[in-house]
C-alpha cells in the first residue's frame, strides 16, 4: 500500500472536479480526501495499491470533460491505512 499527494492546478474548480475524482477513486477502490484549495488549485491524498494509484493519478492528468488540467505535482509517502473511504471535504 502507497500514499499520494496531489496538488491538481489549471481549470480544476467549478468544473465538478472533486466529485468526479471522488469516482474514479472509488471505482479504483482507493481511499482518501479531496478539496478545494484557496489558489484555485485542487487537492487530494489517497491511499491504496500503487497501480490503482498510478491509474489514478493518470485520470487525474486529464479530469472531467469541461475541466483544464495544467500540472499534476505529485509526491509519494508511505501509507499510513488512516483513509477508510473517499470523501470530498467542503
């Protein structure tokens, strides 16, 4: 098990992002969290099997259909198994 941390920028707010992202996690059976952030970038952390998360982090790249993904800043840590679902955080 992985963790990683997204920092998503580009067209990512108003555009349903977070909800999308928060299906393809739980299509990939991944768990973790997902925000806005104040610099209009979006941010997420997620834990789970390193493919899954490396298929995750590919979606990512391209978003939702209406979104504008400029970068994907991406670092790996250890999973620390405290993330038991997939969750947005308003």
């Amino acid at each position: 098990m992985k963790r990683v941390h997204l920092i998503i920028s580009g067209d990512v707010q108003g555009v349903n992002y977070r909800s999308w992202a928060r299906a393809q996690a739980r299509e990939l059976n991944l768990s973790g969290w997902i925000t806005n952030r104040p610099d209009g970038a979006v941010e997420t952390v997620v834990e789970g099997q390193k493919k899954k998360l490396e298929e995750y982090i590919k979606r990512c790249h391209k978003g939702p259909e209406v979104a504008w993904v400029e970068k994907v800043d991406t670092v790996w840590l250890e999973a620390t198994g405290e993330l038991v679902n997939f969750s947005v955080v308003y």
